[in-house]
C-alpha cells in the first residue's frame, strides 16, 4: 500500500466554523435630559443683595408706566405717532441716533461690569434672574421647603398634590400676566389699556403681546429658567473672551477645602489632614444653575453668591473662618491677596480704558441732548411746479416744509429766507405747530424776475420759534429758468 493510500479523505460535508459576530453596538443618544433642579433657599448678605435688586428693578419696571408726566404718560413709546416720551423728552424716528447712543453705552457698560465683577449682571439684575426667583419663591411658599417639594414631585398624583400644583400654576401665570400687561403699557397708555381691557376692547396687537410676553414669562421662570442661562443666553458663551485673571469671581479655595470629608464640629480635622471642606453640598444644593462650583469656574456659573452664603453659614457652625467660597479673583487666590490689594487691581489698563471711553460717551450723550433744539425742519421741492411767473412779475418757486414741535406745548414760528436779493417768503405770518406735533406748511420763495442769473442758486430757508428761542436753517435750491 502507497503512503498516499494512508492520507485522510476529505469530508465533503464538513462544516468549516465561522467566527461569531460581534455583539451589536448600543446607539449612543446625543441628547441628555435634564434633571430637575431644587434649589434650597439660603440667607446671607449676597441673599438680601439678591432680593433687594429684584425689588428695585420690578419697583421700576411695573411702577414706570403709572408715573403722569404733565398730562400723559411719562414714559411712553407710541409707535402709531412715532413718537418716543421720556419724561420731559420728546424724541421722534428722526433721534435715532440716541438710540444707538444707549445701545453703545448698554454694551461697553456691560463690558465694563464684567472686567471688574463677571457675571454680576447675571446674577442680580437679569430679567430671567428676577423672575425665576419670583416664581421660585412662590414655589417655596405653596409647596414648601426643597425636600417637600422633591417629595411632591416624587409622589401620585393626589388631592393635595393637585390644588398645590393648581395653586401654583394660577399665581404664576396671573404674575405672567400682568408682566406682559406691564409691558405692553409702554407702547400703549397704560391707563387707556386698562380701560380697553375691562371692556374687552383691546387691540388685536395689545391681545397679542401681552400673552406672547407673558407666554414667555411663565415658560422661561417657571419650566426653563437655568436652561435659558446655560443653552439659550449668548452671554455664557462669550462670557471667557471678556474675563482675565484679575476678573472678581465666585470660586471656592482649594488650599483651605482639601481633602474635604464629613465630620463633627469637634473633630481636630489639621490633626487628621483634612481641609476646611465638610462635603456638606450645600453649595450645589442652593445653585439655581446646579453646578459645583468646587470643581471650578464653569459658564454654567452666573456669579450670584448663593453658594458663598450657603458655605459661610456653614463654616461659622463648625467655627471655622468664613470665606472657603468668596468673590476673588485667580491672581487674588494665588498670590493670597488681601481686599486692599483686590481692589488696586481693579483699576488695570483694561478697566481705566472701558471706563475712560464709556464716560466719554455719556457725558457726549448728556450734553447732545442738553443743547438738542426742540424744532426739526424738512423742506421737500414741490415736484409739480419748478418755477413759474407769479403776481407782480416775481419768480416764484414752491416747497413744503414739515415743522416737527419737540415741546409740550404750542409754538409760533414764523418763516424767513435769505441767498437771493429781494428774496421774500410766503406765509409771512407765524405758522402755529401743536404741542409734540408736526405740520405740512406750504411755502413760496419768490424774487424779482431777472435779478438772478439762471441755474440753480442755494437758498437757506429759516424757521424760529415767535419772540426767539429755538431756530433751525435749512438750505435750499432755487431754480430760475433760463
């Protein structure tokens, strides 16, 4: 027998093994829901700040539309007229200059607040800011302290669940409501629309924005609130491009905190090698962002000194010294600066040079509206007639002025012209102008015929209020045919 005749035959049938598959992949969500956030409440010093800001801006912000400047509203924008009233002030769309002027000042202002204090507007005087903290304090008086509301939330739906829920929902959107009525009654009359509302009159407009703004009250205080300052407010974003190292922030002072861990008041925590830092939580527990701000500066944090509170407190129980969680800047932490020496770097070239340009453009402003005329003049050519031969062998040419009142009360003005010799003006009687009004005037300036070559010559046209005051001249293209 060969010793091929000794090979193993090939199994046609047999199965060669396959490697198994690997296990499918889990898809990977790009989306995080959000866990509810309970802030606790707190006391302290930076608590009262807190509230006394929201009572001063909604003191202003509800109480300016009742306040009567002569006989109308004191501030007032009345966009049918196109007219804007802050108090004494009568600006028309022609002003806009000064809106621009604020809209600068707003934004180096706000440059300037955050070089030297961060997020501060953030944290005291923001509109999301105040109204969270209005709905959140309603929350606490109807549902209770941070662990009932928890517990409510976490429970069946009940009896006494439903009327809390109900309870609170209702003030929320009657606060809601009357914001938006609030805000509406800066571009209507406040007292007009009051009146329009009890008789079910108001405009279809009024309807509109006072439930769109009041929508948005009771949605972003009441369900979103530390969503809008984490995902939907620009400024947490570009927030870093404007801080520094000398930039005063909430932080918390790792050489003092670590290594934090429980333990008893009377615990020697330097013979054990702990640090000031119990682990307690509250600090996380009384942000109304939900960070920790153990673990640094985060764009989360809008600098509203809830956790400074929350930690003095507990550092004065356990008779440590307060300021494990202060206002400090990272120079100020690195170097162990006192107050002193804070706040000698405030004044840094940054801060003198916003300051020094924002200043300038507020005294810029004040004096602009200060020496501001009262009068505004538009002459327009009237297009039909160029120039035609009037009575008494005089070339006439024909304009229409609009004489714009900025005051609150009726003026005189009477017209002049000067450019051409002989020049006289029609109307030459005062022209009467209503208080914060304006007028179409048609006027003529005519000359002698052939006292002028033809072409066009330049002509200023001048309106002055009767027995002197404001004056305005405006020039002018007087056309005499060849």
């Amino acid at each position: 027998m060969s010793a091929s005749s000794n090979a193993p035959t090939p199994n046609p049938r047999r199965v060669i093994p396959i490697a198994a598959e690997p296990p499918a992949e889990e898809p990977v969500s790009l989306y995080a829901a959000s866990k509810k956030i309970y802030p606790r409440a707190v006391q302290g010093m930076f608590a009262r700040w807190r509230w006394a800001m929201v009572f001063a801006t909604q003191l202003v912000f509800y109480g300016l539309p009742w306040l009567s400047w002569g006989e109308r509203q004191a501030v007032l924008f009345d966009l049918a007229s196109r007219r804007f009233y802050l108090f004494g002030l009568v600006l028309y769309p022609q002003d806009l200059i000064y809106l621009s002027g604020l809209l600068v000042i707003s934004a180096l202002s706000l440059f300037l607040f955050t070089a030297v204090a961060g997020r501060l507007w953030c944290g005291y005087a923001c509109p999301q800011t105040v109204y969270s903290e209005i709905f959140m304090w309603v929350e606490q008086k109807i549902e209770g302290s941070r662990t009932a509301r928890m517990r409510l939330d976490g429970e069946s739906l009940s009896m006494e669940k439903l009327v809390k829920k109900a309870y609170k929902h209702i003030v929320w959107i009657a606060i809601a409501m009357w914001t938006g009525f609030t805000f509406v009654g800066y571009f209507t009359p406040v007292r007009e629309l009051g009146l329009a509302f009890l008789q079910t009159q108001m405009g279809s407009w009024e309807v509109f924005w006072v439930f769109f703004y009041a929508f948005a009250t009771y949605g972003n205080a009441g369900f979103m609130r530390e969503q809008v300052c984490k995902y939907m407010c620009p400024y947490a974003r570009f927030q870093s491009a404007m801080f520094d190292r000398d930039t005063l922030i909430v932080t918390y002072d790792p050489g003092r905190g670590e290594p934090r861990a429980p333990r008893g008041r009377s615990v020697d925590y330097k013979a054990r090698g702990l640090g000031e830092c119990i682990d307690c939580d509250l600090c996380v527990q009384v942000c109304p962002t939900g960070i920790d701000i153990r673990k640094g500066l985060q764009y989360e944090c809008i600098g509203c000194g809830q956790c400074v509170d929350a930690c003095n407190t507990v550092m004065e129980k356990m008779n440590y010294p307060k300021g494990l969680i202060r206002y400090d800047t990272v120079n100020g932490m690195a170097g162990h600066w006192s107050r002193a020496q804070l706040w000698r770097r405030v004044l840094r070239p940054r801060v003198l040079i916003y300051a020094s340009v924002l200043m300038l453009l507020v005294v810029g402003m004040l004096v602009s509206l200060v020496a501001r005329t009262p009068l505004k003049v538009d002459v327009v050519r009237d297009r039909a007639s160029l120039a035609r031969i009037a009575e008494g062998g005089r070339l006439e040419n024909v304009y229409r002025l609009q004489i714009m009142n900025a005051t609150e009360r009726p003026q005189k003005y009477r017209l002049a012209a000067q450019g051409l010799e002989g020049i006289a003006v029609s109307p030459d009687t005062p022209v009467e102008v209503g208080p914060a009004e304006a007028r179409w005037v048609a006027v003529r300036l005519s000359i002698p015929y052939g006292s002028a070559a033809p072409g066009s010559h330049s002509v200023r046209i001048e309106v002055g209020e009767e027995g002197g005051g404001a004056h305005v001249a405006e020039k002018a293209a007087f056309l005499v045919p060849r």
